[in-house]
C-alpha cells in the first residue's frame, strides 16, 4: 500500500488571552491508502484537533502534513477548501444536515461545489443514497428520519463526490447499539471497497472495528502507529 497521508512533528497551540495552550505536542504519523484507522483518546487529549488538520479544516502551528504527496501544511483557506470538497468526506456526531432541505438535496450539496449539472447532482445523490438504504425516502426531511437513517444521509453526503478520505468523528456517538453497529458495517464496506476510513472515538468498541488503532494522549501518540 502507498502512503496516503504522512505527518511529521505536527503541533498546534492555541492562544487564550496571553496563554498558548498545546494541543499537539510533536505527532508523526503514517496513513496508508486503504487502511481503516480509529484513533482514540480521552477527552482533552488532541484527538479532534488532529482530524480537523487531517480534514484541512485547520492548520497547524508547525511540522508537516503530506496528503496524496502534496505538502498541504500552508496552504490558503481556498486551496484548503478545494482539496476538502474533492478528496475528504465528512462524517460527524451530529450529522450536520440542513433541516430545510430533504435529504436528496442534503447529499447533493457538495456536488453544487463541484460544479456539477443539476440531473448530475441528483443522479449521483439518488445513487449513493439507495446504496445506503435510503432510495425510498428521497423527498425526507431530517426530522421525519431516525438517527441512524439521519447518519447514513450524513454517509451518503460524505461519499458523494466519491473522496479517497472518509473521515469520521465518532459517528455512533448520538446513536442507540443496533443503529451504531449499522453504521460501523457501512463504514467497513466502504473500506472494503476501496476508502481509506480514519474514525475518531473514545469507545474502545467501536475503535475496535477498525484495521489499527492509534492511541492519543496529551497530544502525543502513545502506541499504533505502525501498521
């Protein structure tokens, strides 16, 4: 497998009033093409810090971040921005959808950023959402769904624009066991058809679905980082 995502002595402070406070203190780390990792920690200890620069979603006070091989460290917001919308999928706790629109729109959101024809959009969105099971509730609000039916519509958004990441932070979280399982096996599939899932969490039981996990604690990594 190539390497997919390559860190090397990241670390990220943040400033409150005079004080910098560290939330990475030096994180190298090696993600291969393909794999599914969890990365799990404790509350506090870094975990969502690193996914949102995993994300492109922010950056680093200093080090390196190789995505694809291409030196992302300090990049501009737009070219962030770019890199998100063609290579990263989003999956969160609570789901972020848009109460406004049903879920056929939801999934197509991101596709209206890729400057796709709209019989594009809603044939690509009507494909990923029968994949997850929702091709019958096309014209559904999110609140006349169940939470994990409102996750898997998260998933679907996610994979729409077909991404090489699948990032998650912790997707089961707001879900009861039975709708968790069901999101976990999803997101499996999407592993074993090809996506590189890196899953945020601190239920060892849920991390456990995962190929590797990587443990994190006061913003090192303390052990997984090998595969």
């Amino acid at each position: 497998m190539s390497v997919l995502i390559n860190i090397q002595d990241l670390k990220k402070e943040y400033k409150m009033g005079k004080i910098r406070v560290p939330a990475l203190n030096g994180i190298d780390i090696e993600i291969f093409d393909g794999e599914f990792v969890g990365i799990m920690g404790p509350s506090g200890s870094g975990k969502s810090t690193l996914m949102h620069i995993l994300g492109c979603l922010d950056t680093a006070s200093s080090g390196k971040y190789s995505l694809s091989k291409q030196n992302v460290s300090n990049l501009r917001k737009n070219k962030l921005s770019a890199i998100r919308n063609k290579q990263i999928g989003f999956v969160f706790q609570t789901f972020n959808l848009l109460p406004h629109l049903n879920i056929q729109k939801n999934v197509e959101l991101p596709l209206m950023y890729g400057g796709y024809s709209s019989r594009k959009r809603a044939k690509k969105a009507i494909k990923v959402l029968e994949e997850v099971g929702l091709g019958n509730r096309l014209r559904h609000k999110p609140s006349e769904l169940s939470g994990g039916q409102r996750q898997r519509v998260a998933i679907a958004r996610a994979i729409v624009n077909d991404p090489s990441i699948i990032l998650a932070d912790e997707p089961t979280g707001n879900l009861d066991t039975n709708s968790g399982n069901d999101i976990l096996s999803i997101f499996s599939e999407l592993n074993e058809q090809g996506h590189t899932v890196i899953m945020v969490t601190h239920d060892p039981v849920v991390a456990k679905k995962a190929n590797r996990i990587i443990h994190i604690v006061d913003g090192l990594i303390k052990d997984g980082n090998n595969s």
